[in-house]
C-alpha cells in the first residue's frame, strides 16, 4: 500500500460521495487488489485472498454504497494482513 492509496483511503472515509470509478480503481490497485474485465461489471479481487471481491461498475456515476464497500474490503485486507481474527489459520 502506497501513501497515495492511504490517503486517498481517508478522504473516502471522510466523503463516500463525489467518487469517480477511477478513484476507486486507484484505491484498489494501491491496496493490490486486480481489476479485470467482467461482463457488465469488472470484477476486483486481491491475490493474495481471493475471497475479498467485489463488482465496479463501468459507468462514472457511482452510489456511496461502492465507496463503503470499498473502504470494508480495505479494512478486512488490513486485518488479514495484520494476522487479526480474520487471518487463515486463526481460530
């Protein structure tokens, strides 16, 4: 994670609104999340664990509901990278 994605990261938390999709792809590549074509949709995901996913849409015009999502699959990256309770391995 670069400084550029830290800081981009808390200016969503301050304001999930006014988000291009392009900010979002910046956040997720920051964070080494892979963006890769879908159908109607691209799908995000990190591959280091694959479970933490989500969907883009292709338009500008994005919903908050995209930027808290965003800001929750950082958050859980953060904590399995830290080994926290949603490590592998961790009961």
């Amino acid at each position: 994670m670069g400084r550029k994605a830290r800081q981009l990261l808390d200016r969503m938390r301050a304001s999930k609104s006014g988000w291009s999709r392009n900010d979002l792809v910046a956040l997720y590549t920051g964070y080494g999340f892979i963006v890769s074509h879908g159908s109607s949709h691209d799908i995000v995901k990190h591959p280091q664990f694959p479970a933490l996913r989500a969907t883009l849409p292709r338009h500008d015009d994005l919903a908050k509901a995209y930027v808290a999502h965003a800001i929750a699959l950082i958050d859980r990256l953060e904590s399995l990278q830290a080994g926290g309770p949603d490590a592998p391995g961790v009961d």
